[in-house]
C-alpha cells in the first residue's frame, strides 16, 4: 500500500509533458477537446463535467476511443467526461492535471470573467471617486452618474481607465474654477 500512495502523489507532482501533449492534442481528430478546455478555462468554469462534439466526425470519435481505450463507439454526437481524460492523462505520465495539460499545449490562458470583474471594479472605483469629490455639489452629482450610466465617458476614454481618470480630472479642474457650482 505505501507504494501505491508515493506512486499517487508521484503522479500528482508531475511536470507536464508539452512535447507530447501537443503532439496529442494536435491530431486532428482530438483538437477540439483543447479548443473546449481552453475556452472553459477562459470563462473562469471549471475543468470538470462533461464536454460535448454535437457533429463529431469519424475521425473524432476514433482519435477519442483510441485516446481512452475503449471499443469503438458510433453516432454524431460525442461527449468526453473530463475527470476521465486527466486519469488517462496522468496513468500517461503526460500531466498531473488539465489544467497544467491546457497551459503546456496553448499557455497561459487569461480568466475573461475575472478579468471582466476586475475591470468593473475598477470603473466603479474611478466613479466612486468622482462621487466623493463631488458630495458637496449635488448638480455634479448627477452628472457623474450620468456618465456612469450612459457610458458616454467609457466611449470618449475608448475604454482605457488611464485615460477616462484623465478626463474626469481634467473636467474637474474645469468644472472647480467655475463660479457657482
């Protein structure tokens, strides 16, 4: 038994075999589980579940068998259980996860949604910030809502935070030498 639980964590601490792993997942017919778990991983979702082949070709089905070892199956539509694929990864020595399987075969992949997140926060800390700088004036208030709303100064910044902190600077030093307001 204690040689089984080092073999495990042996295969848990492996170092991700690229050379093979792309020349597997390069094959014509197993390209697109790469392309599905690289867009999963994009997403911010889980490598886990299943994925699907709605029109899988011939091709598909076989390079998918044969990848599993398992007899040959038919019809169209071809789904992949993903903690059956990183088993048969790692008893390969060829990764100790999908996750290190996807960064060995296309890089590192950015989370989009986090991204997307981080990017929303940040706009908002920008307008949180003009906010404050106006809580005395109620009339700039309302503007700065309104270009939080509209979204008139992501356009003008062409979403660029560096240059709608500008902009909002800018307009304040306009807005503050006004008399009245």
């Amino acid at each position: 038994m204690l040689g089984t639980g080092a073999n495990f964590f042996r295969v848990m601490q492996m170092t991700p075999d690229a050379v093979r792993l792309r020349a597997l997942f390069e094959q014509h017919g197993l390209r697109w589980i790469m392309t599905r778990l690289a867009e999963r991983l994009s997403r911010g979702r889980p490598l886990s579940g299943l994925i699907a082949n709605a029109q899988a070709t011939c091709d598909e089905r076989r390079a998918l068998d044969d990848l599993l070892g398992r007899h040959s199956t038919a019809g169209s539509r071809l789904s992949l259980d993903l903690a059956t694929l990183e088993h048969t990864l790692r008893l390969a020595g060829m990764a100790g996860s999908l996750e290190e399987a996807v960064i060995a075969c296309r890089g590192t992949i950015e989370n989009q949604r986090a991204r997307a997140e981080r990017q929303r926060d940040e706009w908002e800390i920008l307008f949180d910030a003009a906010r404050s700088r106006c809580a005395s004036k109620p009339a700039l208030l309302g503007w700065v809502d309104a270009l939080a709303n509209d979204g008139t100064l992501k356009r003008l910044s062409r979403g660029d935070l560096e240059t709608a902190t500008n902009l909002m600077a800018s307009a304040w030093r306009i807005v503050s030498r006004k008399p009245g307001t």
